[in-house]
C-alpha cells in the first residue's frame, strides 16, 4: 500500500519488484521497477521512510527470495496484482477504515497514479515532469491524470484577468474597408493583445 500511495506506480509494477529493488544514490533514495507498458527499468525517487520500511521487510526475507512480494502459494513468483488488491481491502476493512462520511473505503490502486498527479499539479510541477514521473508515453496521457481542483481554477483565472483582462486597455480603430484589411488589422490586434 505505502508503495502504491507514495510512488504512483501501477499494481502490476509493484507486484513484480525484486528484493533488491531499492537503492541509495548521493544520499537519494531510489526505487527500480520494470515499466511492462514501457518495455523497461525505471527508476523513481522514493521517500527515505519508504527506503527504510522495505529496506526493513526486505532483510527479513527468506534467503534465495527474488520478489519483494512473493507468492505464498508459488515460491519463486510475484503475488499476482489482484491478490494484492485483496489483501489491502481486508486489510482496510479490518481496521475499519472509511471515508470521510463514514461508509467503508473504497480502495483501488490506480487511484493513487490520479492523486500522484493531481498533487505534483497543484504543487506548480510542470506537465512535462509529471509525464516522466508518471512514465507516461505522451503528455496527453499525464493530463488525463490531472485536474485543478474548482477553488485552484478560479484562483488562477482570477489571476489571469487581473493581470490581462478587466483593466488591460483595448483600442479599436477600424478604418479599412476591404475584407482583407480587417483579417489583417484583426490579427495584428490579436497577436498585440
């Protein structure tokens, strides 16, 4: 779960991370995954708490064990992203973990991805660097991920308009005639303003 939460990676990837999956860099910490959309290892920085928790878990591991999370009911395999998922909700079920109004929470991982981004975003991280946070192909996938919440929307177009809008002085002189004057003028006062 504390991967999930802390990372934004997928269940997939967790799921499949080795034990050595975690490392120290410069006094950074890192973990490595392999990315089965991108066809590959990608590192991503981790919170040093986090580091500390696996790095925990890890050294209490049977000795010849390859995964982080391996199956119970096949040594040598990782647990499968659905059994994770399992675990988890009777996990927050027995500790009665619930919503803010009260019902039970309803948990799934890819969520975590969503709030990954929507926090880098409201943090003014650009979109660019949530894409590669996010080890997302295109920044069109990052944006689907992300979105202002109504109070941070209107803070920032309030910000624009002070800046551009209700005070910004507009002068209309129109003295052409021909259709291609106006285009031309048009576009000569949009690139202006």
């Amino acid at each position: 779960f504390l991967t999930l939460y802390s990372t934004g990676m997928r269940k997939s990837e967790v799921t499949t991370l080795k034990k050595d999956c975690i490392v120290k860099v410069q006094g950074k910490s890192y973990i490595r995954s392999y990315q089965n959309k991108m066809r590959k290892f990608v590192e991503t920085q981790i919170p040093d708490a986090l580091y500390e928790i696996i790095d925990t878990y890890r050294k209490n591991l049977p000795r010849g064990t390859i995964y982080l999370f391996e199956s119970p009911a096949k040594p040598g395999r990782p647990r499968t992203a659905s059994g994770i998922v399992r675990n988890i909700i009777k996990l927050f079920e027995s500790l009665n973990i619930t919503d803010q109004d009260g019902t039970p929470y309803h948990f799934t991982a890819h969520s975590y991805r969503h709030l990954m981004a929507h926090r880098m975003l409201e943090a003014n991280i650009p979109i660019q660097i949530i894409q590669t946070r996010l080890h997302h192909l295109s920044p069109e996938m990052s944006i689907v991920y992300v979105d202002y919440s109504s109070g941070r929307k209107m803070a920032l177009m309030q910000g624009f308009s002070d800046r551009h809008g209700d005070d910004a002085e507009f002068k209309v002189d129109i003295s052409c005639v021909k259709d291609d004057d106006i285009s031309e003028y048009l576009k000569k006062q949009n690139l202006a303003q």
